[in-house]
C-alpha cells in the first residue's frame, strides 16, 4: 500500500486539533487500504462496494455531527469535512453515500423529527444497520424544486402519496426515504419505508458518472403513510433547502480529496515520465499547471478550514456555503482535466484515477445545486436583486 500523505503547503494542518487530524489521518489510512484497491473494479462494473457500510459505521462516519445519545460520534463540522474530504480522495461515489445517509437523511430526522423518530432511526443509521436516501429532485423540477408535484393527502391514520422523484443516490438499496411532498399545498417530509405497498425504487442504469454509486428513481403510487411517519417540525421547502446546505457543505470540502489526488498523481508522474531527454516535470509548461493546481488547492483548503470553523460556532451563512461549493467543485473539475493532460493518453486508463473522478466531478457539480444556481444564491446576497427567473 503507498502511504499517501496529503497536499498541505500552507501548513493548514497546524490549524487543526489532535483529535481533527488523528480522526483525518484514520480515515486517509481507511481510503488507501480499503478503496483505493478494489474501487476501479466497481467503477467498471458499475458497482456500489456494500461491503464497505459497516466499515463505515464503525469507524464513526455516519453522522458525524450528531449527538452521542444517538449513538453518534458527535463531532464537529472541520472534522466531518475532513472525513469528507478524505472519502473523496478515494471516490465520490462513496463520500457521496456518506454525505446523503449524514447530511440528507440523519441530518433532517434529528432537526425535524419527533424524539420517537430519532430514538428508531439515528442508532440503526448511524451503524449501518439501515441506509437512508433523500427525495427532493424531481424529474421536471431540479434547480427549481418548489414546483414539485409530488403530493400527500390526509386520511385516516395517515396520508396517501402520489408522484416521483429522480436522480437519488442510495434509493434502491436504502430501508428510509425522507421524501418531500405537498401537503395542502406545503412541503412537508415524510419517512417512507421499504416495502410500504405502492413505493418501489428502480436503479438508474448507464451513468458513466459515479458508476460506484447507486442512483435511482423513488415511484409513489397510493403509498399509505403512517400518521407518525410525517417528520412534524417541517414546515416548508425552507427545511429541505437546509439539509442541501449540509450537503453542500461535505460537498465542498469532499471535492478537494479528489483534487489531491488527480494533482498528487499529475505530480508523481510528470517527474518520471521522461521526453526529449528529461523528465515533463523539468519544462515551464508542466510547471505552470502543477503550480496553478496547488494554489487552487491551498485556496479551496482555507475557504473550506474558515467555513468549517463558521459552521462550528453558529455563524455560516447559505450562501458562503454557496460560494465555497461553486468554487471547490468547479476547481477540481479544471484540475483534473490539468492532470490528464500531465497523463497525455495514460490520463484516460484506469490504472490511474484521473479520468474517474473528472467524470464523478461533472455530476458533483451539477447536484446539490448547479454552478449557476449557486452563482445567482450569490450574486442575490451581494446585490440584492433575485435574478432565479
């Protein structure tokens, strides 16, 4: 196994606690041992490695965040994108899994559950015992999710839903949706159970982005919901759009794990490769692309570390997560792209991860809000002119 030993050249580490980066460097050990060796393979055959989940869970990674009467690690934000940000390094599909089972599933039942919820749901989440998907994304309302047209009806003892939602990691395999739906004309969540008659979740075949993912349709034809199984202190779209501000969040700080590695990789070979008569590494061209892929890596590192601090004491705002997803992943994008060029034609076989996660990176910029939604969430708050529509 080759050590893998990070990008830091602004020493960002010393800003870190003890606890910060014993808890980063067990889960770096946790990537090269356990992903890094099997993940091409499932990228190929278009696999999730399910194998990994109670790895996963006992290492604490599940909700990171929550609290320990959960049985959660309760840890602070710095540390959950560390975590994030390492699991990327080994695919996005699996920081993925993480960030939707944390972020858009544990996340929403602990803010907006009953005590009921949290004391059936988190424990079992939270090692693995029970997957978790999140259903907002529909298949005509993406970027403009308050036109959904999934709805809930009351009956007795419960509601009936109707409608669909699309493009939803984890939802063939997951035993919980947390599913946003009209009710009376307000969105509401509703935990919606496997095996509840009338649901089903088809996997959606053919991505040639996060092929180590699964990503489904959720179908609701006259699915009877239990009365307790509405998630009562939802009271709006408002509530949805929180949990993709968590998400957004281990988003910004996942993307830079795969930056490390496509710049890490670009590096290593460029100094190895040798044409007319020396290394790639030695020409000014070769240079300016490895020293441009640095500094955006160093620039995303500092924008996630004063976010995560801003998370930790209450003074975050939405749209400086915005700013720092809309960046970080457009960055990395461009800097795997960069590597591959570094790569030349090796760039595009598997026997090294670059064209992997420039793939994965296309999707990641695109969910939890494209990079022209984030872009006009700014350029609201700067300006103060809406320009959604």
């Amino acid at each position: 196994m080759q050590t893998f030993t990070g990008v830091d050249y602004y020493n960002i580490e010393s800003l870190l606690s003890e606890e910060e980066v014993l808890i980063r460097n067990t889960v770096r050990d946790f990537v090269s041992k356990e992903i890094i060796p099997i993940i091409e393979k499932h990228n190929r055959e278009a696999t999730f490695p399910i194998h990994l989940v109670p790895k996963i869970a006992e290492l604490g990674l599940l909700g990171t965040t929550i609290p320990e009467k959960y049985d959660c690690a309760g840890l602070n934000y710095v540390t959950y994108g560390l975590v994030a940000q390492e699991l990327e390094r080994g695919d996005s599909g699996i920081r993925s899994f993480v960030s939707v089972q944390s972020s858009l599933v544990m996340y929403p039942i602990f803010a907006f559950g009953s005590e009921e919820q949290k004391e059936k749901w988190l424990p079992q989440l939270a090692k693995g015992e029970k997957i978790g998907c999140f259903g907002l994304t529909e298949p005509d309302y993406g970027s403009n999710p308050a036109g959904m047209v999934t709805k809930a009806e009351k009956v007795d003892g419960g509601y009936i839903m109707n409608g669909a939602k699309m493009w939803i990691t984890n939802g063939t395999i997951a035993d919980v949706a947390v599913v946003w739906a009209k009710l009376d004309g307000v969105v509401r969540g509703f935990l919606v159970e496997k095996g509840f008659k009338g649901f089903s979740a088809p996997e959606m075949k053919g991505k040639h982005s996060l092929r180590a993912s699964v990503t489904s349709e959720l179908i609701f034809e006259d699915v009877f919901i239990p009365e307790e199984n509405l998630l009562p202190k939802t009271v709006g779209l408002k509530n949805a759009l929180m949990c993709l501000n968590q998400a957004r969040f281990g988003i910004a700080w996942g993307v830079v794990g795969a930056m490390m590695a496509c710049y890490d990789t670009a590096l290593n070979y460029a100094k190895t490769r040798v044409q007319f008569s020396k290394p790639i590494a030695a020409y000014q061209l070769t240079q300016e692309k490895l020293v441009y892929m640095l500094t955006e890596i160093t620039k995303a590192q500092l924008l996630n570390l004063q976010l995560g601090r801003m998370m930790d004491n209450g003074t975050a705002k939405y749209y400086q997560v915005s700013l720092a997803k809309r960046n970080n992943c457009e960055k990395a994008l461009e800097i795997a792209r960069i590597s591959r060029e570094i790569l030349g034609a090796n760039g595009i076989i598997d026997e090294y991860p670059i064209m992997r996660h420039a793939a994965n990176l296309e999707s990641v910029k695109t969910y939890e809000g494209t990079h022209e939604m984030h872009t006009l969430i700014v350029g609201e708050n700067i300006t103060g002119f809406s320009a959604f529509d």
